[in-house]
C-alpha cells in the first residue's frame, strides 16, 4: 500500500493516525510473506488492504475516531485485525450483491411479464392523461415525504430525472411508448431510449425485513455497525426501512449504466461544483461513450437531488474495494453463483438463490 496522502498532516491526531496505518502495514507485509512462502493468503491480503486503504480514500478523508481506535485496541491481533476487515468485506459484498441478483432474477420476471400481457389489453399509446402529469401530481401528493416502496420512487425520481438516465441521458423506453409528448422531445433531440431502472446509492438490501437472529438480521446489522465505524450512525435513521427508498438514496439509471454503478465498477465523484460529478470507473473502458461529468438538476427544487455525502461513501467503497483486490474476488464469487444457481421456471428458488448470497458473506 502507498504512503498516507499529505492532506492527513493537518489533523490534530497525525500521531496516532500514522501508528495505526503502520500496524496495517505491518500486517500487510506479515500476510506477504505468507503467500510468498506458498500458503493461500489471498483473502487475508484483501482484508488487511481493506482496512489500509480507508485511510486514503475515506470521504474527505475524515478519518474517524472510533475507527482509528478500533484498529489501536486489537493492534496485536491479527487474527481480530483480519475479522475487521472481513466485516468491510462483507459490507462490500452487500452493495454488490443486489445487481447480480436482480440480473439473475431478470429472465424469469420478463418471462411472467411477457405471459401475463399476453392475457391482457396492450394500454393505448395515447393516453388522454399525460404520464408527465400523473408524475406531477404524484409528487405533488408526497409532500416532501419520503417514497414507501420501489415504485413511487422509481416513478418520483423519473419525472425528478427529466425522464431520462442521469449518466447517458437516455430516455425511459416505457415512458416514451406512453406519451405523445416525450416522443417529440425524444424526435427533436434525436435522442436514445432505454430501459431505465431506479438506481439506489445504498440498496434495498441493506435494510431488508429480517426476522431476528436469522442470517438477513446479522448481514443488515453488520452493515449498519461497519457505518456506525466509520461515524455515519446518523445513516441509520436517515435510510432504514421504507426510508431507502427516499429520493436523496435514489436516481433514474439505464440498465447497463445501473448494473455498472450496483456492482461498483463506476462511480460518481464530488467536484467543486454543486451536484456535478466526476464519472470514474475501475477501468478506462467503462467510460467510453459516457459524459466526463454528471450533473443533477430537478423539475421541482422541493424534490431533493441525491445525496452528496451518500454518494461521497458510495465512491469510496468502490475505490477501496477496487484497490484491495474485493471487488474483483466478490465478482468471481457471485459469477460462480450464477452458474451454479439455475433459477426454476416458477421462480421458486429466486429465495434460495439470495440465501445462497448471505451465507458466501458469512463463510468467507
């Protein structure tokens, strides 16, 4: 790992904080020295980066206290030093999985879709209400309440989002077939359409309905105790429940550009300027054919944008999960799960198959 940045020599608490990359360090070379002898250490040496990389790509570096003294108390531990990282691990696994299970689940969604229109009157293209009305009114209604579920938020953040992909700017593909009005934008700008999902900063499956003691109980709790470390407890109240699905958590994303971002492979960096970011990825293709900058704006300035701070802490985890090699482990461990999960035509083992995901992040 490098060099703490020089931006950490302003801290009151330099001392303390380069004593702590040092244990990291040391642990680092301890685990080097293990593979270099032949023995498999691979997933230690991501633990042990995890933790060394935080320093340097923490949001504003802001490293905080309870984190640092966290790795201080279990210092000549590594076994502890190892499970703390493996707690990150694992909430790195959480951001992650939601894409590739909503990838695997896709094929059997569309295919019961696709039967059920086949019993069922195709709307007019030309309905007499316009959709961008029906969105007016709905957030209208909301009253700067947060969306309860999945689809007012979807629908919330799409008549937010100018009905379109905040990253490529393509349009909703549905939205365009429903109105008249969208078509000729769409004709005049010479635009894309796509099909567009609602992207979520931090996923639904952070705060999934668990029952207590059961595997889904311990990941959630996980999750919030690794945000709890790192000083985000506030992040509790702000996005449990049905509040993670509120439109600071939420943005309209095109489908490939939305499994991109869930799987931490391109993520979005603050500038200097308000609510325009920085488009980055884990690799240089990723960003062929994208803008260099992403700006948000809204139809209604009552309707928040999303987050900053949210996804300050989205980007870090992903530059940290890419750097100490999780990233790459996570993504080989759920293409397994791909191929070995085959999903049955009735769906029936979509549950064993998110089962399958929770027990991965306990048994690594």
């Amino acid at each position: 790992m490098p060099p703490l940045p020089p931006t950490l020599e302003c801290y009151h608490d330099q001392a303390s904080i380069v004593n702590t990359y040092n244990i990291i360090l040391r642990l680092e070379k301890a685990i080097q020295g293990e593979i270099d002898s032949g023995k498999k250490m691979e997933k230690q040496m991501i633990y042990c980066q995890i933790l060394g990389y935080l320093f340097h790509h923490f949001p504003g570096r802001q490293l905080n206290d309870d984190f640092v003294r966290e790795i201080s108390t279990i210092s000549s531990d590594d076994e502890k030093l190892l499970e703390l990282g493996q707690h990150f691990y694992q909430f790195f696994m959480r951001l992650c999985a939601s894409s590739k299970l909503t990838a695997l689940l896709q094929t059997y969604l569309t295919n019961k879709v696709i039967s059920s229109q086949k019993h069922t009157r195709t709307p007019s293209s030309d309905s007499s209400r316009s959709s961008f009305d029906e969105a007016t009114d709905q957030m209208k209604d909301m009253s700067g309440e947060a969306p309860q579920n999945y689809q007012t938020a979807k629908k919330l953040a799409l008549a937010r989002d100018g009905y379109q992909c905040v990253v490529t700017k393509s349009y909703d593909a549905p939205a365009a077939m429903r109105n008249s009005e969208l078509r000729e934008i769409v004709y005049r700008e010479q635009g894309s359409v796509r099909i567009t999902h609602c992207a979520h900063i931090f996923p639904e499956l952070i705060t999934a309905n668990s029952t207590s003691g059961s595997n889904m109980d311990h990941c959630t709790a996980s999750v919030w105790a690794v945000l709890d470390c790192l000083g985000y407890q506030h992040l509790r109240e702000e996005l449990n429940g049905s509040n993670i699905h509120r439109l600071e958590n939420v943005m309209t994303m095109d489908l490939t550009t939305h499994l991109l971002f869930d799987s931490l492979w391109i993520w979005l960096s603050e500038t200097s300027i308000p609510n325009t970011y920085r488009l980055e990825a884990s690799t240089s293709v990723l960003l062929n054919h994208r803008p260099e900058y992403v700006t948000f704006a809204t139809t209604d300035p009552k309707y928040p944008l999303p987050s900053p701070n949210y996804l300050a802490i989205r980007a870090a985890c992903a530059k940290v999960a890419h750097l100490s090699g999780a990233a790459k482990y996570i993504a080989e461990v759920l293409s397994r799960m791909e191929d070995t999960c085959v999903l049955a035509e009735d769906g029936g083992s979509a549950e064993l198959l998110h089962e399958a995901i929770l027990s991965s992040m306990q048994a690594i």
